[in-house]
C-alpha cells in the first residue's frame, strides 16, 4: 500500500477454514481504497493460502507461534 491505513482490523485465527468466506466478502467490497487493512494472525496453525481468493494487497497474513487469541491480536497490533 502506498498510503498508511487509517484503520486495521485484526483477526486471529487458529486452524479456522472459515476465514475464506469472510476474506472474499471483503474481497468483493467496493470501499477498499487504502483507508483499511487487514492483518489475519495465523496463531500457530495451518497455512492460510490468500491465493485461493485472489486476495487484494490490504489483506496480509502474519504468522505467530500459537499463543491464543490475545497474544495473536497483540502480535497484530504491532505489525
């Protein structure tokens, strides 16, 4: 991203195939103009492939050793 977000929305996940659905109904948004990102933290488990969505660039994945959901938030929040 060229501009720095003005919000980011962290969302932890551990093993969660449910992710999918939720990334591509923000995939299929309008308003993703740079204002917002998304930082999913992959506390720990399986691989998160945002390929399989054809992602746009605001959505990243960062991962973490397992911690549970408040380390994974806090790791977000430093990215």
């Amino acid at each position: 991203m060229a501009n720095k977000p003005i919000l980011s929305v962290i969302i932890p996940t551990y093993n969660n195939n449910l992710i999918y659905p939720h990334l591509e109904l923000y995939n299929s948004q309008s308003a993703r103009d740079g204002l917002f990102e998304i930082i999913v933290v992959n506390d720990g488990g399986k691989e998160i492939n945002l390929s399989q969505i054809n992602a746009p660039k605001n959505i990243r994945v960062v991962n973490a050793d397992h911690g549970g959901p408040a380390k994974a938030r806090n790791y977000g929040a430093e990215e």
